[in-house]
C-alpha cells in the first residue's frame, strides 16, 4: 500500500469516525492523539499473528515498542507496565487493525 492511499484514508471524516469510534471509552487528551499520530505517520507495523511493532516518533524518544494482541492488548513501554492501562501503543494498534485489519 502506497504512502498516499494510507494518507487518504486517514485524513477526513471517516478518519475521525474511525478514531472516535476505537477510542472513546479508554482515553483522553493527549494519548489518543499521539495514538492517531502513530497511525497517521505509519509507525506502525504488524510482526507477527499476534504482535505490532511501533516505531517511535521522531523527537519523543528512540524506543520500538511492542504489543500483543493475544488476548489483551498489551505493550511493554513503561506507562503500560506500571498502569495497566492502555497506553498510545496500544490504542495505535486498535486503530491501525480498525483502518488496515
Ligand atoms: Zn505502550
């Protein structure tokens, strides 16, 4: 898939519904907007059946992340580990497979 054809899919009103539709329930704020920002900039990629790869946004930090589907979805970055709650990670997960799955 092209770079421009994920652009256009995410961009505009089925973008958002798309991401509102993923996201409403878990998170606010700046979260999920870093998650669509990962989505958007296609940090993420799927490794394996049951695991994403994100790749990090450049200026935040230089950390890939990972996150399994099996089951739950969970990734090993540091706001997960001590949270358990959805992290930006994951929730790009959610909206990637919403867009892409
Ligand atoms: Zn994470």
């Amino acid at each position: 898939m092209s770079e421009g054809i994920r652009q256009t899919k995410l961009s505009g009103e089925q973008g958002r519904l798309v991401y509102y539709d993923v996201m409403s329930q878990k998170v606010t704020g700046r979260v999920k907007d870093k998650a669509r920002a990962f989505v958007q900039k296609g940090l993420v990629s799927k490794s394996s059946k049951y695991e994403y790869s994100v790749l990090p946004i450049k200026g935040y930090n230089k950390t890939t992340y990972t996150i399994s589907t099996r089951g739950d979805y969970s990734c090993n970055c540091q706001f997960y580990v001590k949270t358990g709650r959805y992290c930006s990670h994951c929730l790009a997960v959610m909206l990637y497979e919403k867009i892409y799955g």
